[in-house]
C-alpha cells in the first residue's frame, strides 16, 4: 500500500534512545517501579491525561487484564462489553475467569449504547468495559451512572482513543481505570506496549504488584500477579512518541476536517465529533452500501482502506454467540476505515475523495 491505514512515525530520537538502552544493556528490570525509562513515561504519561498515575505494561490487552485483576473480578462475575470491538477487550475478560455479556452499540458513534446496557445487567454482573471505538468517546457519563447505581466497576477501554477529549477530559480518566494501547498502529508507539492511568493511590500500588507477579519486594509475592512488565527500548520509544502525540494529533485532525468536508455532499455517513468531543481520529470511519467495491477500488489505488471488525466478537468460532446485536451486525457489514494519519497529505486526502465519489456516485 502506498497508504497504508496507519503507519508508526519514527524518528532519529526514538532511534538514539534506544541506542542508549542497548549501549546501557539495561534492557529491563523487575524492580516494583520499574525501569528507569518506563518511569520517565509514566510521569510524561500521566501529565499528558492529566491522571495522578500511569502504570507502563506490555499491551493492551495486559492493561485490561491488570485493571481487571485490580478490580478482584473473577470466575463467576459478568463484565459487560460491546462486541463491536477488538477480540482483546472480551478475551482479558475470559483470561480472568469471568464472562463477557455483550451489549449492542449506537449508530451515532459505534460505542456502547447505554439503554442496552441498562437491560443486560444481572446480579452477576460486576464491570462494565465501555469502548472508545476508533478514537470515538464512548457515552460515558450515562455509563457511568448507569454503573454507579448498580455498584458496577467501570474499565475504559481507550486503547485506540488516547488524546481524545470530552468536556475538557481525557478518555481512560473519567472512571477509576483507563487502559492504553501502544501497539504499532496506534496515534502513538511503543512497539508493543500499553498503560493503565488512575487518580487510586491504592490501586496504583495494586497494579505495581500485579503486572510483577504480585511482589512487592523481590520473591515476597502477595497477590496474583504475572509477568506484565513493560521492556526498557519500548518504554525508550514510548518516550520520545509521547512528546510529539500533540502533534500527530494536530495533523490527524487537520486531515479528518479536509475529509468530512470533500465527503459531505455524498449519501454515505461520515464520522463527526458531538458537542464537547475532541476525536484523537485513531480511524476515520465511513458507512456504506458500497463497501465491497469501494474497498477494492480504494485498495487497487493504493490506498489502505480497511475493515475493522467485519465479524463481530460474538461472531468469532472461540465466542460463537447466536445473541442478536442489531446495530452491531448493521456496522460489522456496512463500516470502512480510511488513512488520515501525519503522513498522509492533501493529495492523497483529494485522491481518496475522488476514488469514493467515483465509486458512490
């Protein structure tokens, strides 16, 4: 692809400091606060949320887990969820015996629909996990209180949307626990790598433990716990990514402007920000009867349109779920993603609208 959906913007810096993690050979540590680097990012982190802490793990995925252990969540427990979203927020669920119940999304934004969510909740139930989706801020006020009245945790998911803002704050802080992703193609990059960000001083020493196999000093293991620890290079990368996500982000919604105003006269829906919204636009995403052939069109142009989540968590072989999620099923057939990221220019913003107008028209 000559442009691929996402692509990780590397640097000369992030090349040097890892040079210098490799030249120190201090490639890692155990020690409960972690590596030097991965310090330095918790705090860059944090300040950039505006979170009291920010604990460093190996993924997204190890974010979840962490903030579900955290939680004491486990076998017998329903953690709710939208099945319209990557296979990892169900799985950390699954991974700490506990079972995902999936809640249908709203078409506005493909986030969890809270009046759904009102109606899936049995006295197993003790988490809700809404999703980010995209970048997009899940309806989180309305989850939350929905939450609060039925003494439920909540876990954001913001793996995709960090940066993104509604009313002035930053997703993963409005709840107890919010949980990064740093993988490759995300706004921002470790490599592979995630976070978990908390005001709860007490979690914050909880999650320490839980992402070293509970220790809190040396072979004193207390709690579960395994081995979620952030390397050294990927924290030396994710320090230097984080001083420019301002940037990339700038960009990203500079491009996502240009795009929704070539796009708007077309009978397709474009994605928009609600009244207080600010999209980091992780994915620019259209809905479409024409998806098959735009896709290919868009492909066979070199431009990496794709498909997020044409089959739908529930729809998996492993979860293999006959529960009806209209509005999912609806998006799993009907979304397409397009680049918007720093390196994708005007040309190629016009090509991509051309391509489209072609192709619906």
């Amino acid at each position: 692809m000559k442009i691929p959906i996402n692509v990780p913007i590397i640097g000369k810096e992030e090349i040097n400091e890892v040079h210098s993690v490799l030249k120190e050979k201090s490639l890692t540590s155990s020690a409960n606060s972690g590596g030097k680097r991965v310090q330095e990012f918790e705090q860059l982190l944090s300040s950039f949320v505006k979170s009291k802490f920010a604990i460093a793990v190996n993924s997204g995925t190890a974010a979840l887990q962490a903030a579900l252990y955290a939680m004491d969540i486990k076998e017998g427990d329903e953690v709710l969820l939208p099945s319209f979203t990557f296979v990892a927020t169900a799985n950390a669920v699954v991974s700490v015996g506990a079972k995902p119940v999936f809640v249908d999304i709203v078409k506005e934004n493909y986030t969890m629909d809270p009046d759904v969510l009102k109606k899936k909740i049995t006295k197993k139930s003790k988490a809700v996990i809404p999703v980010h989706l995209y970048g997009n801020v899940a309806y989180i006020d309305e989850i939350i209180e929905i939450a609060n009245k039925h003494d439920l945790g909540v876990i954001e998911d913001a793996a995709q949307s960090l940066g993104s803002m509604y009313k002035g704050r930053h997703t993963g802080t409005f709840s107890k626990l919010g949980c990064f992703s740093m993988y490759a193609a995300k706004v921002m990059t470790s490599g592979e790598g995630g976070a978990v960000v908390t005001n709860d001083k007490k979690l914050f020493e909880k999650l320490k433990q839980i992402r070293n196999h509970g220790m809190l000093r040396g072979y004193d293991t207390r709690i579960l716990g395994l081995n979620l620890r952030l390397p050294e290079i990927n924290a030396a990368i994710a320090k230097v990514q984080i001083k420019k996500l301002r940037k990339f982000i700038i960009q990203r919604r500079a491009n996502a402007k240009i795009l929704t105003n070539l796009l708007s006269d077309l009978n397709i829906t474009i994605p928009y920000e609600r009244k207080g919204e600010k999209v980091n636009w992780y994915l620019y995403t259209i809905a479409t009867k024409n998806r098959g052939s735009l896709m290919k069109k868009l492909n066979s142009e070199g431009i990496g349109a794709s498909v997020y989540y044409s089959q739908p968590v529930h729809k998996t072989p492993f979860y293999n779920n006959k529960l009806k999620l209209p509005v999912t099923e609806w998006a799993a057939s009907h979304v397409l993603s397009l680049p918007v990221h720093p390196l994708v220019n005007k040309h190629n913003l016009h090509q991509i609208s051309k391509i489209i107008h072609k192709v619906v028209k």
